[in-house]
C-alpha cells in the first residue's frame, strides 16, 4: 500500500509545502483526536497515522479509519 503522495496545487495557489513520509495503520491504545472531524478516536479504533512534513516541520496527523477521509461527510471532503 503506497500513498499517492503530495497533492497537485496550481502554481498560483499559495498552499504548504506537504510531504507524506509515512503512513501507517494502527489499532488505538489511548483516545486520539481525528485531524479530519476533530472527533475523538476511541481506543480498540482503527486510526490511520500519517507523518509528514508541513513547511518543514514534522507533523503528527491522525484520522479514523483506514481510508483517509472516511469520517467526512461528501460535503466536508469537498472543501478539504
Ligand atoms: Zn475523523
């Protein structure tokens, strides 16, 4: 399983510089909050954890599920 990696921005669009290093799929030991809804991940859920690197700071994102956007509703993805 690979990660289809940076998005493609315009080059007018003035957007962060992201890198995905790593993405794992982890079973949650202690609750996280999901970076997506900002609801909390439960633990026994199954959360995506994703390492990236925004603007040049490393950083720690978490998300329900096993398919990014999953907990979003058709209406959340499309502003994402
Ligand atoms: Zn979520």
């Amino acid at each position: 399983m690979s990660y289809p990696g940076p998005p493609y921005y315009p080059p007018e669009y003035d957007a962060p510089t992201v890198y995905f290093e790593k993405l794992e799929r982890r079973r949650a030991r202690y609750p996280h909050r999901c970076y997506a809804c900002s609801q909390p991940i439960q633990p026994g859920q199954t959360y995506s954890r994703i390492f990236a690197i925004v603007d040049g700071e490393p950083q720690v994102q978490k998300w329900h599920g096993v398919t990014i956007g999953e907990c979003m509703t058709a209406e959340e993805r499309e502003d994402w």
